[in-house]
C-alpha cells in the first residue's frame, strides 16, 4: 500500500543557530572598468583593471550593455561572466549639450566578482558605490581617480584571504527543517525534512539594500499565480527564458529569485534517489545575442547527455553544463529560437502598467503551447498572500509595506540613484495586513485568464458530492487544503519577539544560506529589530517554496520506498496509460531506470498522493509534472491517477 493512504504523519520544526561567520561588507573584485557609448565606435572600454587572465574585451561590454538600454535613463545589469565570475554594470543616460554626442552621454562601470560567494558574488554589495561613480562619471568623465580608488580598496590580490564560502554549485541550501516522521521506518530509512530558509537572522551583517531578494514580493505580484507552473518547470530544471524590455534590474532579481525558490534543500537530497542531479537551476541573468553559441553549447551538451545508454548509472548525473538555467533578455530573436528554451516568459511592455484591465505575462512550454495556472494554484495563491499579510499583521509590521530599498540609499547615494525601482513596480500594490480581506480580488475576470477552467469531472463531482453528503465532504476537502497551505508558513518564528527568536535556533547554518539569507538580513544598533522586520516577508517566501518542495519530494519518496508490484495490478501497460513509454520525452526517457519485467520501474500515484503534495487532483498538467518530477529525482515511471467520478465502481468521469 502506498504511503499517500497512510495517515498524515506527525510534524516537527527544527531551526538552525545563527551562523557565527561574519562576512565581509564588499567582496574583492577581480575586475573594474568604464564602459563609453562611441557614435562611432559603439560601446568600448575606456578604462579597465582586473586581475591578470581574464579577458575583458570584447565580451564584458556587450554583457554590461542589453539591447534597448538607450531608452532609459539608468539601470543595473546582472550577468555572468566565463562561468567563474559574475558581473553587475551601473548604467547612467544622461543628457548633454555636446552635438558630437548626440545630445546624450551614456556610459557603464561595472564590477566582476568570484562566483565563490554565491549566485552573484554578492555583487550586489558594490552597487550602490557603482552608481555613484557612474553618476560622476556621466558628469565628468576625466574623474577617473574615482576608479583608481575603488580597485586600490577593493580589487582582488594574490595575498587576499581565502574566500570563506565554498561555490554555490557545490553548497545546496539548507536551512530549519520541517521533519515528517513516518509513523513505521521506510525501506532506507530516510529523513524528510524540508527547508525553511526564513526567521534566519545572522549576527553581524550589514542590511543589503540592494539583495535581489527584495523583490520577491514583487514576483508574487508579477506573476500571480502563474508562479506555480513556473516553479514546477524550475523544479525540472528546464531551460527559462524571461523576455522583456529595458531596464531589466527587475527580470534579473527575478532570475535569481527563481533560482532560490526552485533549490532542492540539503535536507532533503538524502530522499531522492543517489544517482539524481540536485544541482541547482544555474541563474544566467541578462544574455543576449552574443550567447547563443554558448546556449547552443549547453543544447548540444543535453543532447549527448539524453543519448547515453540508459543502464549507465553517471548517465543520469547532470553536471552544471547540461543542468537547466533561467535568464533574462531583451533580444527578442532569442525567443524566436524556440530550440534554445524549453519555457518562454513574455514579460508585458512597460506601458500596460496603466492598461485599465490587468495585462499578465504570457508563458510558453514549449513555444505555442501556453501555460495557465491551476485550480489550485489560485487557491494556493490567496492562502499565501492571506498568510504573508497576517504575518505582518500579528507583528504589527505596517510600515513594512511602504518599504523599499530605494528609500533607504536615496539619502546616501550619489546623484542618479533614485531612478531604479529595486523592490515592487509602482503600479501594483504589495503585500500588506489589508491584503488579506482582498485577495480573492483576484478572481473571476482576472484569473480567467491565467487559470484553467474548472473541469467538467470536477464540476460533476463537486456537484455529486455535494449532494451526496450534504456539503460535508466538500467542506472536508476545502478544510485539508487549508491546512496543507497554512503549514507551509507555520512555525517560522516571524511573530515571535528577537529575544524568543534567538534562541529558537537548533543547528548550525550552511554556507550556502548565509549567502542566500544572511547578506539579505542584519542587525544594527539601536535599529536590529526593524531591520529584521523588513526582510521577513521576503524570508517567509523562500521558506514557503522550500517546504513546497520538501512536501512533494517527500510524499513521492515514500510512494517509491513503499511501492511494490502488487501496486500495479490492474494497470495496463500496453493499452493507453498515461505516462506510457512512448509519450515521454526524451530527456525523461534518459532518467528512466531500464528494469526487468512488465510493471518493474513503476510507482503508482493515486489522487490522495497529489493532494498531500499541494496539486490538483483533476489537472493533467500536474498529472504530467509528476511524471517527470518521479524520472528526474527517482528514476521511475510514474503511473498517475486523477480524481475521477464512479458509479458503481464504474469510472463515468
């Protein structure tokens, strides 16, 4: 019997310690330069220093300078550089009397960063000191002793001190675990447990204004709840790309937010199966033209990965190669090139933030085939802005709400640094205590248009059951749902007082979430609690998805421990299954385990499996999620019952 029909185990929370290591307010650079837009010329590199073997012409100016950058007047660029560094250029357009120059003066200086620190370096650091001087610069352009400067105080040098956290490639996240003890020992006696990756609040780091996670709540109000689908497609880690329009400071912190969202926590990697790649979602941020070859590359690689015989155990390891990535750019012909993604995000045009009717991003998997969000999704969707705004509610957080980064480096930033918008779009509204009485706003007219429509099976059995049971077994249903949701922002410790707080905290913090959580987060004096008060909404996000991802990879774990062949009696494979062999893909055919016998590699899901997981019972497309999520991390074919109608124990829908 699979586990999904035993009763739903017991919960704990475990929180980790505060980490006792102490970063360095701006990491070394390996790499400093100016960058001149030339009428003539185009972009070049007026100016540049970095540390001996990196080769900066030619390709940094063309990374630090998006098409349609001339359109705006400033911006911050994310990208990365030679797979070893990542890169941030502060982008100034200002305008000028000189004829020559077309009226207009733009210019870039830009940093590149070891990719030792994390996702980005913790580039961000250096952002607001870039802006300045690129302010300056657009100014006068002679005062490049500015730059002199930075890189004597800050450029990388052979006696630097080894950096202290390992590469994020290397790190999975980890952070408070929410364990689900099984109430008799599975196969291999596994832990589950699930990441939080919140109420993580380090001593002795300095707030980061300019964290990209800032603007994760931005992201929630972006994508509505079309940021489910996308998860689940980070999840596989498939190939993302974020089209949209200058600037795209915004599309890139929604890269790396996507890329943290979609992490397989450290906690959990002991459940998945040994031979699967928990490699992270490789964030790329701005790309363009001059990335193709490269995502050529990365194609080519998968292919050669896919065609490897499957009884080959290293052919299901997915190196950072081959594994998916998620990017944003401003090249439309990179969209056109449908061979060189597998999910396309059309981001809307800046100017349909004053449409008087919503206009939501159009997703794409593959190209023509658009993706909506569930049933569940939506109601998902209304649990977590419900909940996110009670959180700030019970801590009396209002002013959370009107918070931004911006206002807090305008005063001490140089001249242009209150031109980017570094948290929420202006247009929409974010998160905040009155949002809970409104979000099933977002209903009916609006959510038709990134929602599937309710099934005519789900109609009929809503319908049926209704009747059946006199309401009771609907309001059953609706009441686990919310208990599902609710747990995910259980017990996270964003109430509780900084002293109760600190000493909730049980084991010790990886590296690789102090770059996640502890660069977004710091304690002053005098200030240390309403600094922590700022960054827990952000903090109860990332934790939400984790515990998402636990849940699901926990309950398919114990399926597959619990499985055997009785599971499948019944189940024809020769006949139309869904799941079958010759509708799978071909990288999900390349996971698969090849074994012996009619229903060996099979697990069977059953619709109370999907509903512990958070999905929707009568959906194909998380039917079809599940089927490649069990190839991907088990290496099994997944045989996946919706919910369905009987008469008789005749299935009529």
């Amino acid at each position: 019997m699979a586990a999904s029909r035993r009763g739903q185990p017991p919960l704990s929370v475990r929180l980790p310690q505060p980490a006792s290591t102490v970063l360095p307010d701006l990491p070394p650079i390996s790499a400093l330069f100016l960058i001149d837009f030339d009428v003539k010329a185009g972009y070049t590199i007026v100016w540049k220093r970095a540390v001996p073997g990196l080769e900066l012409e030619g390709i940094v100016e063309y990374k630090s300078l998006p098409s349609g950058l001339h359109t705006v007047p400033e911006d911050l660029v994310y990208f990365v550089h030679d797979a070893g560094h990542a890169g941030l250029s502060a982008f100034v357009n200002e305008r000028t009397e000189e004829e020559a120059m077309r009226h207009a003066r733009m210019i870039a200086v830009g940093v590149l960063v070891p990719l030792s620190y994390g996702r980005l370096g913790r580039a961000w650091r250096h952002a607001p000191a870039l802006k300045e001087m690129a302010s300056a610069l657009a100014a006068d352009g002679k005062q490049t002793q500015l730059l002199e400067e930075y890189w004597d105080r800050n450029g990388a040098h052979e006696t630097s001190a080894p950096q202290p956290l390992k590469p994020l490639a290397e790190t999975p996240l980890s952070s408070p675990s929410l364990s689900f003890k099984s109430a008799r020992p599975t196969g291999h006696n596994r832990k589950r447990s699930a990441s939080d990756g919140a109420a993580l609040i380090p001593p002795g780091h300095r707030l980061s204004p300019f964290h990209p996670a800032w603007s994760l709540t931005s992201l929630l109000d972006t994508f509505g709840p079309l940021i489910f689908p996308i998860h689940r497609a980070a999840l596989l880690r498939k190939r993302i790309l974020i089209s949209t329009h200058a600037p795209v400071h915004e599309p890139c912190n929604f890269v790396y937010d996507i890329s943290v969202l979609s992490n397989i926590p450290l906690s959990v990697c002991d459940v998945v199966d040994p031979s699967a790649s928990v490699q992270r979602l490789r964030p790329l941020f701005t790309i363009g033209v001059h990335d193709i070859s490269y995502l050529l590359e990365h194609q080519d690689a998968m292919k050669q990965r896919m065609s490897r015989d499957g009884h080959d155990d290293e052919s299901a390891v997915v190196d950072d190669a081959t594994a998916g990535w998620v990017a944003c750019t401003t090249d439309s012909i990179l969209a056109m090139k449908e061979n060189l993604w597998d999910m396309l995000i059309t981001m809307p045009p800046p100017y349909s933030s004053g449409a008087k009717e919503r206009v939501w991003p159009t997703v794409e998997c593959p190209k023509g085939v658009p993706v909506r969000a569930t049933q569940r999704d939506l109601r998902r969707y209304r649990s977590l802005k419900m909940g996110l705004a009670r959180l700030i509610a019970l801590s009396g957080g209002s002013q959370v709400q009107n918070y931004s980064p911006r206002s807090e480096t305008t005063e001490n930033s140089g001249p242009g640094s209150s031109g980017i918008r570094l948290s929420q779009p202006p247009s929409r509204p974010t998160t905040s205590p009155e949002d809970g009485a409104n979000c099933s706003a977002l209903g009916d007219d609006e959510a038709d248009k990134i929602v599937e429509p309710t099934t005519w099976a789900a109609l009929a059995y809503s319908g049926f059951m209704w009747w059946a049971s006199a309401g009771e077994q609907r309001g059953s249903d609706e009441a686990d749902e919310q208990v599902h949701d609710s747990a995910l922002l259980a017990d996270l410790g964003l109430g509780m007082p900084l002293a109760q707080r600190r000493t909730s905290f049980s084991a010790p913090l990886s590296a690789g979430l102090v770059d996640s959580v502890s660069s977004l987060t710091a304690r002053h004096a005098g200030e240390e609690e309403n600094e922590e008060e700022r960054a827990k909404v952000e903090l109860a996000i990332i934790a939400y998805f984790h515990r998402l991802t636990t849940s699901t990879l926990g309950v398919l774990a114990d399926i597959v421990d619990s499985s055997d062949d009785d599971d499948m009696l019944g189940v024809d494979f020769d006949g139309a299954v869904p799941g079958d062999e010759s509708e799978e893909s071909g990288e999900e055919a390349g996971l698969l385990r090849h074994d012996e016998g009619p229903g060996s590699g099979w697990v069977r899901v059953d619709s109370e499996a999907l509903a512990q997981m958070g999905l929707d019972v009568w959906s194909k497309s998380d039917a079809d999620f599940i089927r490649e999520l069990t190839a991907r991390y088990f290496g099994r074919r997944a045989y996946v019952e919706n919910k369905g109608v009987e008469v008789c124990g005749l299935r009529v829908c």
